[in-house]
C-alpha cells in the first residue's frame, strides 16, 4: 500500500496522525524532484510526492502527476518517507 494513515493519539478535538508514504519512481524537473507509485506511473492517477530543493518546500497527495512530469524520463527509486500532522476535528 503506497499511503498508510495512522491514528496516534485524540486530545479535545484534536487529531495526531502518522503518515507513510511508499514511492517507486522519480525523476528530476528543474528544482523539483518528483516521486511516484507504480499506479501513477502506469495510469498517470496515484500517489504522488515533490520536494522542491531550492525552497525546501514539499508535497504530497493522491491524485494527477503534475503536467512537467516526463513520462519517458522516470527512474526506479523505492523510497519511503513518514511525518506526523494533526487535524481539528471538533
């Protein structure tokens, strides 16, 4: 499973979930480097992560690959990243 959602702890309405995410593929587009499932790749819909390295911004979500992705240029790269969010769910 590409995406696993954990439930860590519930305090007054407030959520703390553990995420991790399982990509497969990534390749290079200027700044961003970009990493996927294999669902993704084969369908272009699936779990999809960017990391841009000049602004240290990153990204993650199950949807579309971003139109700059190059369907020609991916390259096999496994790779799992986990981090932790919380949610109001009062």
């Amino acid at each position: 499973m590409p995406r696993e959602k954990t439930v860590l702890r519930y305090c007054a309405g407030i959520v703390d979930y553990k995420y991790r995410d399982e990509t497969h593929w990534a390749q290079m587009v200027g700044a961003v480097l970009t990493r996927c499932d294999h669902k993704a790749k084969k369908t272009g819909w699936g779990l999809v992560s960017q990391f841009n390295y000049k602004s240290g911004g990153s990204s993650s979500w199950y949807g579309r690959l971003p139109q700059t992705a190059n369907l020609d240029l991916w390259v096999k790269d496994y790779h799992v990243e986990t981090y932790e969010t919380e949610l109001d769910v009062t």
